[in-house]
C-alpha cells in the first residue's frame, strides 16, 4: 500500500536567480546563476549530482526541446536529465521528478533546476502557447488574463459580492504583494503600490486591471534533495523535508460539463486535500504558516484561499480586508512578492516557491523572516480555471 | 405544384451609416453628400458570404426537416473560395446529410436568380424533392467610391419543392447577352464600372424588357397581372423606367431597400423576392428579373399559405435587427482597406491542418457534439469517455445538434490582451440548460451589455483567415438572442 | 546508499496501438486505443490509476503543452499527470516517470502513456521543430538523416570499412527489420524487402537512402505499473519486472571538444554500462535474450550493437552479416519490426519497445515469439550523434 513521500526527502541545497527583464543573460547563464547558488548552499561538487529534472515550459521561444541544454549548460557528466512540461506547474514536476528519484532508491543526489526566458520575443506580455492543431480550429480566441478574469463574474455571482468590494478585495492582494516585493532584493518589481493606483490602472480584461496580472519575467531556480540520512551526513540542520507532494489535472469536466459553476477550482481543491492528508495536517488555517499561491492574476489568488481551504467558502474577502494574508498576519500569503512581483518565469517558478519556503524554514530570510513559519504550502497552477493543473507541495522541518 | 416552400434572410447588424461615410470622404470627393442618406448593412469583421449564406438558409429551414433536402445551391460573386466548394461547407455547417448535391453559382450579378431557376428546374424535372437556394455577397469596394455608398452586404435563401408552396413558379424567361456594365476579374478585388447613363439607357432598358416580354409569351400573362415586380439597381431611376418601359405600374414596384440595406449585389433580387413574400397576401403574382450579361425573369403566384411564414426572421426581421455604426475607420479596418498597426502578437499563424479539420468537420463546421446514452448527459465535444463525472462511461455517445438550442453566460470577460480586430475580445464559458458547455468567443455583442446569465445563440462565423496560406478558418460564437421569444 | 529499482516495480498490462498513417484517429484517439488494450491486460478499474506519465515529443502539431490531453481524454480522476520530453527518448521517460513513482511509495498504480501525431501537417517526413531563438542563428541547417548519417563517414575512418561493405551491412540491417515486422500485425511496414532494393534505393542522406530511414508514423502506447507484491495479489503470476533504468545524456564534449571521434555514442556506453551494473548483468551479449534499439537508421542501429557492448569494437558489421541479429540469430534485435517497421511515433516509441519485450517475455508474441526470453534491453535515443539523449531500459523475470 502506497504510504507516500512523506519525510522520505530532504532539500540540501537552493539557488534563485534575479527575476526580471535580465536582457543581458539568456537561459544558459541564468541556469548557471541559479545553480552556483544551489551547489554552494548544498556543500557538494558538481559531479556528485546523480540525475537531474528540468522544466522549461515555453521550449520553442526558449531552449529549445529535451533536457540536452541543462547538461552541456552546467556539463553534468552524462547523468539522466528529464525534461517535464506541464505549463506554469512544471517547476513543481521538477522538483516532484527529483523528489520521486531519491525516494524510490533509484538514485542518492538529485537536481531540479528551472528556467524561463520569455523576453526574446520582441512584444510584451505572455507569448502565445502551442496549443496543437485541434484548439486553433475551435477554442474561443483568449488569453491568460480573460479565462481567470472569468473567475471573478462567476464568484461574484455566487456570493452575491459587489463589484466594487470583489476589485477592493482584489486591489488589496496585489497592495500587500508588491509591499513584500520591497524586501526581497531577487524581485523583479520592488516598489510599493497604493490601493487608489491599483483601482484607477487600465482594465486588461474585465474586471482585471494592469495591477491585478503578474508580469512577464526571466529567470531561472534549483534546488538539491537527497535523502535525511544523506543530508545529516552533510552536516545539515535543522533539515527541511517534503511533507507532500500531489498534483490534479482536470478530467475535462469544468469545461465540458454543467457540475461546474466557474468560481473556483476543482483541481486546486482535490489536490490540497490530498496534500493535506499526506502531510497529517487536520485543521490548514491553524496549521499552515505561510503560503505561496499562484497569483497569476489577484483573482485567482482570492478564490486559491478558499480553495486551499484557508478561508472558509465565500470568506475570504473578509479575510483579505482584515489583513489576514499580510506579512503580519496569520498566514503570510507571497511573503517574497509572489508571482505578481517576484515574477513568473514560468518553468522556475514552483522551484522559486520552494525556495522562499526553505528560506524561512531556515531563518534565512533577512527582512522578510516570519516568525517560526513551521509548515509551509506551494500552490502552482497551470493552464486555466476551465482547464488546468494544479500542484501542491508542502514543506517542513525534518523534526 | 413546385414552387418556393419557405425563405430566409439574413442582413448584419451593422449598418453603416452613409453621413459618416460621406463626411469623412469630402475633403477627396465632395460630390458623394448626394448619396448620403440612410445606412447600408456592413458585415462584422467576422462574416462573409458562406456565414451569411449559412444565417439566411437556418432562417429558411427553421423547424423544418433537413432531412428533406436533395440539394443546396449557393450563389456569390464573392465566395471566399475559388477551389474549395462554397456550397459545401454551408450544407456541412447546416449538418446536412451527404447524400445531397451541392453547386456553387457564381460570376455574375444574376447568379442569384439563375440558381433559383436551377433549383427549380430541378425539381420540375424530377430530378429532386426540395432544393434549397442561398445567395449572399460581401461587397468590396474602394474607399471613396460611390459604390461604397450604394452596396450592401446581406443573404437570402429559400426552398423550392413540390410541397406545401407558398408561391408557384408560373415560368422563366432568360436572355444572355455580354453587356459589360461593370466587370471584376479574378485577379483585382475591386468592380470596373462604365458610365451610368450608358448602362441604364443601352443595358437595362434594352435587355430588361425582352426577358420580361418572353416571360409575359411563356406564362399568358400580361404587365397588368403583375402585384409585386422585383427588380433591383443602384441606379434609383432604373426601376422607375424599366417598369415603364414594360408597362408595369410604378405603384407595383417593390422598395429596393436602398435606403436601409444598400445593393447586396446577387443576393439582391432573392432578398427583394423574400421581402415581397414576407408582407405579400394570397393569390398575388411577383415577377423577378436579375440582371447581370443578359437577365433572368420569373414569375410566381402567392398561394394562402404565404400568409402563415411563422418563425422566420426574413428580411424584414433581419432588417429590424440593427445596430447603427458611424465609425467609418472601423469599416475600412474590418475591410482590410487600411492596415493597423496589429502588433507582433498578430503573427502567431498556425497553420490549418486539413487532416484535423476533416476528422472533426462536423464538430467545427456543424457544432455537433455528442450525448452519452447511459446518463443523457449532452457533451461538446463528443468524447469517447463521458464528461459527467458520475457517469464515465467509454463508447456511449451518439450525435447531438447544439446549433439551434439557446445556451446562457456563466462567466466572461472582455479581454484587451488578446490579438483581435475589434478589440476587446470576448468571451466566456455558454452553457447549454439541457446539458454541455463549451469556452466561445462572442459576437455581435454591444460592449458593456454582456453578462452572466445573458441569453445567447450560436452563430457560424469566421474563426480567422490565414492570408499567408490562404485559408478561412469557420467556427461557431455566441451572439446575444432576442429576448425569450426567440428559440 | 541508493541501491536502483531493480525489481522494485511490475508491469502489470501493456497497450499498444496499430501504428502507421492513421488519417482518421486523432492523438486522443490513438490513446484511447492503446490504453483499452492496457487496461484489460492489468485488470483493474481506470478509477484506481493514482498517477500517469505522457508522452509526446511534438505538441505544436499535435496535442499542444502540459498533460492535459492525457487527463481530458481518458477522464482520470483528478489525478496527478505529468508530461516528459526528451525528444525521440520521451517514450522511455514516461515510462521511467511511473516506475520511480512506484518505486518511491507515492502510488500503487501508475500509467504511462506515449503517443504522437505526426501525420497533421500536410507534409512527409519529419515534423519541423521550433529550437528557440539562437539557435536557427548558428545551428547547421541540417535534417535527422544528415545528421546520423556522419556516422558512416567516421566509423568508416576508424575501422577502415570500405564504402559497399558499410552500406551492405545497413542494408542487411533494414531486410532483417522488414522481415520481422512481416510478422507484426500492428507493425506500419509489414513488407519484406530485399537486400538489393535496398542498395539502389534514393539517397536521402548520403549514404543512407530510403530504406535506411526509418518513416513517420502516428501512434500511442501505454504501460500501467505496480509493485511485484500487488501484482502477484492482483492474480499475476508470471511478473515482468524492471531490472533497470538508465538514462545519460551529452555534457556537449561532442559537439565542442576534439575528444569524440564521431563514430559512437558516449552517452549510449554509459547508459548501458550503469543499466547493466543496476541490473546485474555481466554478460550482455550472452545474457541478453533480445534487444529493442532505436533504429532511426540503420547507421545507428549498427553502431549501438557496440556501444551496448554487444558486439565488440570494429566487430558489429561481422555480427551483422553473420546473422548474429536476426530472429534466428543469437540475439534477435528488432524482432517487432522495430522504428523501421513497427514505426516511429515519437512520444510513443519508447513504451513500444518495452511492449515487445513484456510480450515476448509472457509468451504472447504470435508469430514472431523467440524461444524462452528471460532478459530483454530497450535503447531509446533522442536527438542527434553529437548531442542526445540515450536511455537504456532493462526488464525480465523476478529473481
């Protein structure tokens, strides 16, 4: 019987670049950047690293296919390197693929490494996906910011929430995200923005305005897992172990089916319960000490705490106006900017997550650090409300 | 009795209105604030012959059994394909059987009226039950021209059959003569017109008279016995002297519509048919000509049966359905007459890949999705595993029509990000009440009136059109539905 | 001490679609094809399947990105789904993916699926691919077959092998493929072709011609995976179990050093050397029963005989000729007809290869069954000689 991964892996080592506009760096260089963190913090030689995952996820306007550029990049001696893909949650299927090759005894040392380049397009915004030869015939012609923005007429409609009052709630996430931005000096956007700005900014897609959608950034994030044993070998304490690992993908229902009523998310939920159940923790509220969702868009942070079950269902408006979610709050929600100002390279992203986590867990936060974070989830989401795929990841300490 | 058994039409929302045309041209061409009275009908950036075709033939065959048809005809000088046949994509799109036989009617301004008698030939002859005839024109033309002013885009079709007639075909007369009043070859997009008095005067007073005084020979009847005469021209004395020149009373001319649509080219005289039929009463006779190298007359008699058209729009419901455009900029954009700035975000262009189309035809261009038999849950698209999450069920699904049910908004946005014409795009998640949802972009819609829970009905209309390659991708979006009455 | 995941992990039912021109199934077609087949084979409900892997190398003409096509279309419940690239070595990831996942606790039962549609684009042959930005800037403006067939070139320098008698040797190597996939009902190419028409076939790549590439195909494979205990409880008594798990790819000394020669594969030596170690085999060329490689072309099937240490150094055409390979020789290699024959659908390749061995192992191989197999090797590769990515897999009887 299946027991889980649960305290099977431990991360020894993590590395993150500076996310941004790096016009300057291409994927190979912010790979390098990312990983001479990564090995240094791990105390280990390049070649003591025994397989390696990476995820990359716009390929085509990128690194091109197959995990080849991660080992003549960081010249990792022949060692298997697989390439996983699964849109904005294919940073967490890196760390997942590294975290399932320890526990399963295939191999001691694993690397999960990350990266995104995204300003070699010439035009601002999020390059246009593949989607295959079906879509292009018969999809509705959308984008990233009008599937979500659906989020909130729907969730609206629901609770019966004021337009007005969802933008405020909507306007105070992304308020409180980019005042953590200030304190991390890896963010791509650091300057605090106040709430009337956020309000007054031009609509992208009704109702998200330019401030209520993360941006487009470079950058790259790894990380190093090896079992306990192992990393109590290498002097590590205290030691940060994965608690959980789960991921859902739709089965075609939210899109196809009239179950669905378009106001929060079915994986999302699905995959923190079972999250929830492999890590032994009850009650979320009381016991998560900080969360990074993926705040692509402000309105999706908003419906992902309920869904995670932070915030009871139809309360987190509540809980948002009451500073809740604040750094000072009772679960510091994007301490390190998020997705919103840290940035959102897409492939390094769920590896970034992780990394904020592992720095509070160690205390290496500097400005940032919350007090004794003890459990800390990732919430990582790809592809959109109708149709996506949604990982979780908690973390804790090794005790 | 074999005749015309039901009609259709179909005239975009759009209607341009001429004063705006007019005033923004004076500095170029004063002389067109002669013209500028009224509105013409202006495809969306989003429509061309086979959608409107497809718009006039569901009016036409509403709640009737397409099952019945033997054949479709579609007549345009503006087909969106040279090589590809037009007719067919409409027949599929309508989900029609394929056993059918198909035949695109072009090149001339009477192709509208020579497909008719084709159809109706046909059916005289024994060689088919019911034919179904559509004929639509999205006009090009250049900016500042007087054409510009006068054209209309639109669609009409009608049935024609032995059946249930509401108007018998009493006879033809056709005469073919090479007057090149104006002519467009396949390389230049743009009419080449002569002189107007030269076309009245040698070509429609000369050439008109004689179909009709054939006509008159063929069907023992005389300009007196005439109720409705159908004849269209840009030129708005033309009708005046051509029923003069026959003999027909001015009183029995029908509107040509000039001041609420335009000239809709081929179309015209199938929309002015369908106009008449649409306030005519029993036992009243329409004579039609089309006139474009030589001309087409016909003659049809009402039968009671014209006075009960339930549930169709027609033209004249087409007509009612308006919505008043004074951006002539837009006009020209969506004409591609002026080129925008369209950002490099416009150059993703994936190519069409017929292998995918051809294997998915009926979903793409007929909106059909499927229903599982176990739990009866509809479904787009048809899937070998139902969607129901309760159910799951592998190979259970049949066919199942989503065209004509009315689906509701359960979210939407309007999205400024996205790469569109006629931006913002919109579009949200529809939702059938008796089951199946898909994510649809929207159309028609008046920007700030779209809702949850709007009712909306779909609508074939052109996904995009690959200039690089050269093709027109169709599918079906959701337009706002009149309120319940309709569906 | 990571031990591997010899014996770690059952394959408890295998699918596999026809391969070939397939007009009228899409990619999710083709999946659900295979995976009927699979799942009657396991014995269990679709509903207990806890995670999948998918396949598919070229999403922009086919199913576009992440894992959703897989979910979507076979309705799994929610569960985690992932997507692995590697190139034309993909099909070797998924099914890597699933067994690690085994191995590692996270789940009982896994399903790998690989599948891929080629035949969308309205042209022959290979797919062209996006590579990224850099790379259509400097990359020789080459083509698979040009790029394998410098093999021939090399090895004939190193060894001293005469033109006709290199290109007779992969002559013989394709007439030997399209005899055993003679035998194969589901193969694309169930033609025999003779050594002769081989020879004076076009040239494509010189030298390889038309028979030495192998073609383009559509088509989907799937394996479901679980532990050896659960199998044998499932009523499963003959396991066909993994004894390795081997994956390398190129650091770029290939492509930018002067150390490599271009006349083998580095990355396929030290695959296969740790897939042996992992596995225990000793002996290759004696212990093995069968061999699946990925015949591309029949350059690259002629050089893996030595870089799988099966034929000695300078010794492979010898072996060939000798009928060492062929379905009655000592080790029958391609005996389903192989990428030459059975086809080549990218995503789907690999698992298909490990599909003849698991038949061939439980005695359901018709009329190409070899006589009482008791190992089998799977050699996977993808990109091009001077940079790619090699996995060796190894599957047999339980100890």
């Amino acid at each position: 019987m299946a027991e889980g991964i649960r305290d099977k892996v431990a991360i020894v080592g993590m590395g993150c670049t500076h996310f941004g506009e790096r016009w300057e760096v291409g994927a190979e260089e912010l790979m390098v950047e990312a990983f001479n963190e990564c090995i240094a913090d791990a105390g280990l030689a390049r070649d003591q690293i025994d397989a390696a995952w990476f995820s990359n996820c716009m390929e085509e306007i990128g690194v091109g296919k197959s995990a080849m550029p991660v080992g003549q990049t960081l010249r990792l001696p022949q060692i298997p390197i697989s390439r996983v893909e699964n849109y904005c949650a294919s940073g967490s299927e890196a760390f997942r693929g590294a975290v399932y090759g320890v526990a399963s005894g295939a191999c001691d040392i694993a690397l999960a490494i990350g990266v995104e380049k995204l300003k070699d397009t010439g035009y601002g915004g999020l390059p246009g996906l593949d989607i295959g030869t079906m879509p292009p015939l018969w999809w509705a012609n959308l984008s990233a910011p009008g599937s979500f923005a659906q989020l909130a007429s729907a969730y609206r409609q629901k609770f019966q929430i004021g337009k007005d009052e969802l933008k405020r709630a909507m306007g105070m996430i992304s308020a409180r995200s980019h005042l953590n931005g200030t304190k991390n000096p890896k963010a791509h956007l650091r300057k605090a923005v106040d709430l009337e700005t956020i309000l007054k900014s031009p609509m992208i897609a009704e109702p998200l305005g330019l401030f209520d959608c993360c941006g487009v950034s470079d950058g790259a994030a790894c990380a190093i897992v090896t079992t306990p044993e192992i990393a109590k070998s290498l002097g590590k304490s205290p030691l940060v172990t994965v608690k959980a690992m789960q991921l859902a993908l739709s089965d075609g229902s939210e899109a196809g089916h009239n179950s669905w009523d378009g106001s929060y998310f079915k994986t999302t939920r699905v995959a923190s319960q079972r999250a929830y159940d492999e890590a032994g923790i009850t009650n979320p509220r009381e016991e998560v000490g900080m969360v990074e969702v993926h705040d692509c868009f402000s309105i999706t942070e908003l419906v992902t705490l309920e869904d995670l079950q932070l915030s009871p269902e139809g309360g987190v408006v509540k809980d948002i106006m009451d500073g809740f979610y604040d750094a000072d709050g009772k679960i510091p929600s994007q301490i390190d900017g998020g997705l919103k100002c840290f940035g959102h390279p897409i492939g390094a992203s769920g590896l970034r997550m992780i990394y904020e986590v592992y720095l509070q867990l160690l205390e290496r936060a500097d400005e940032r650090q919350l007090d004794d974070p003890r459990i800390g989830v990732t919430h990582n989401l790809g592809g959109f409300p109708h149709q996506n795929v949604c990982s979780i990841t908690v973390l804790g300490r090794g005790d | 009795m074999i005749g015309i058994t039901s009609c259709g039409g179909y005239i975009p929302r759009l209607r341009l209105n001429r004063k705006a045309v007019a005033a923004a041209n004076a500095w170029f061409l004063p002389a067109l604030a002669g013209q500028a009275k009224g509105e013409r009908a202006m495809c969306n950036w989003d429509e061309d012959s086979i959608t409107m075709a497809v718009e006039a033939a569901r009016d036409c065959l509403n709640g009737s059994d397409r099952g019945e048809l033997d054949a479709l005809y579609m007549a345009s000088t503006t087909m969106p394909f040279a090589d590809r046949q037009n007719s067919g994509v409409v027949a599929t799109a309508l989900n029609l059987a394929d056993g059918i036989s198909t035949m695109d009617v072009t090149s001339s301004q009477r192709a509208g009226t020579t497909a008719l008698l084709a159809g109706l030939n046909a059916v005289k002859g024994g060689a088919a039950n019911k034919v179904l005839v559509a004929a639509a024109e999205k006009r090009k033309t250049r900016a500042a021209s007087v054409q510009e002013m006068q054209f209309g885009d639109g669609a009409a079709a009608v049935t024609v059959g032995n059946k249930k007639v509401i108007a018998e075909f009493k006879g033809s007369h056709s005469v073919t003569v090479d007057f090149v009043d104006h002519y467009r070859d396949s390389e230049h997009g743009f009419d080449y017109t002569w002189e107007e008095r030269w076309i009245r005067d040698e070509g429609y007073q000369k050439i008109v008279p004689k179909a009709v005084k054939g006509l008159f020979e063929a069907t023992g009847t005389g300009p007196d016995d005439i109720d409705h005469f159908v004849i269209s021209s840009v030129y708005g004395a033309v009708p005046r002297s051509v029923a003069k020149a026959v003999g027909i009373d001015q009183e029995k001319l029908r509107d040509t519509l000039a001041a609420v649509c335009g000239e809709t080219g081929t179309a015209h005289p199938l929309v002015m048919l369908v106009h008449a039929l649409q306030d005519a009463k029993a036992g009243e006779k329409i004579l039609v000509v089309g006139f474009g190298q030589g001309c087409d007359a016909l003659l049809f008699e009402t039968t009671k049966a014209v006075e009960k058209l339930n549930g169709i729009s027609g033209v004249s419901g087409s007509l009612a359905r308006r919505k008043e455009e004074n951006n002539y900029m837009k006009f020209l954009t969506f004409n591609g007459l002026i080129e925008v700035e369209k950002g490099i975000r416009a150059e993703s262009n994936p190519q069409t890949a017929l292998t995918t189309l051809y294997r998915n035809r009926k979903m793409l261009e007929g909106l059909v999705g499927g229903i599982c038999t176990e739990c009866k849950t509809p479904q787009f698209p048809k899937a070998d595993i139902c969607v129901n999450p309760d159910c799951g069920a592998t190979d259970t699904q049949e066919d199942y029509e989503f065209a004509e049910r009315i689906a509701k908004v359960n979210s939407w946005s309007a999205d400024w990000l996205v790469y569109t014409i006629d931006p913002p795009g919109h579009y949200g998640m529809v939702e059938f009440p008796d089951g199946g949802r898909f994510m649809a972009d929207f159309t028609d819609y008046d920007v700030g009136d779209v809702d949850v829970g709007m009712r909306m009905r779909m609508v074939f209309r052109v996904k995009g059109h690959d200039s690089t390659r050269g093709i027109t991708r169709y599918f079906w979006k959701a337009a706002p539905a009149a309120p319940a009455t309709e569906g | 001490m990571a031990t591997g995941i010899k014996d770690k992990v059952a394959i408890l039912g295998m699918g596999c679609s026809r391969f070939g021109e397939r007009w009228d199934m899409s990619a999710e077609d083709l999946m659900v094809e295979a995976f009927k087949e699979c799942i009657a084979d396991a014995g269990i409900d679709r509903k207990e399947i806890q995670a999948a892997w998918m396949s598919t190398c070229m999403d922009a003409v086919g199913v576009g990105k992440s894992a959703l096509a897989l979910a979507l279309t076979l309705r799994l419940p929610q569960i985690p789904v992932t997507r692995m690239e590697n190139l034309c070595a993909s099909g070797s990831e998924a099914f890597r993916g699933a067994v690690y996942a085994v191995a590692s606790g996270a789940c009982d039962f896994a399903l790998a699926m690989g599948v891929e549609k080629l035949k969308d684009t309205g042209y022959g042959g290979l797919p062209v691919r996006e590579d990224g930005p850099l790379a259509p800037m400097w990359w020789a403006n080459n083509t698979a077959p040009g790029a394998f067939a410098q093999l021939a070139s090399a090895y004939r320098q190193k060894f001293q092998v005469g033109k006709d008698d290199l290109k007779r040797a992969m002559a013989q190597i394709s007439a030997k493929s399209h005899d055993n996939g003679a035998k194969n009902p589901k193969a694309h190419l169930q033609k025999a072709v003779a050594v002769d028409t081989i020879l004076n076939a076009p040239i494509v790549a010189e030298p390889l011609g038309l028979f030495d590439c192998c073609g383009v195909s559509d088509g989907a494979a799937c394996a479901i995976v679980t532990t050896p205990e659960i199998a044998k409880s499932l009523g499963k008594s003959d396991l066909v179990v993994v004894k390795a798990l081997q994956l390398a790819l190129t650091d770029g000394t290939e492509a930018a050093h002067n150390s490599w020669d271009g006349s083998y594969f580095k990355t396929t030596r030290a695959a296969a050397k740790r897939a042996y170690d992992e596995a225990g085999v000793d002996d290759p060329r004696e212990d093995l029963s069968m061999v699946e490689v990925h015949d591309c072309f029949s350059i690259t099937e002629l050089l893996t005989m030595e870089d799988l240490f099966l034929s000695q150094e300078g010794e492979a055409i010898k072996d060939v000729m000798d009928g060492f390979y062929n379905a009655d020789g000592g080790l029958p290699c391609q005996i389903d007809g192989g990428l030459k024959c059975f086809g080549h659908p990218i995503g789907a390749s690999g698992i298909r290869m490990v599909y003849e061995a698991y038949l061939q192992l439980l005695g359901r191989a018709g009329a190409r069954q070899l006589d009482d197999p008791r190992l089998a090797l799977t050699h996977n590769l993808g990109g091009q000689p001077h940079k790619n990515v090699c996995s060796v897999t190894i599957v047999g009887r339980p100890e």
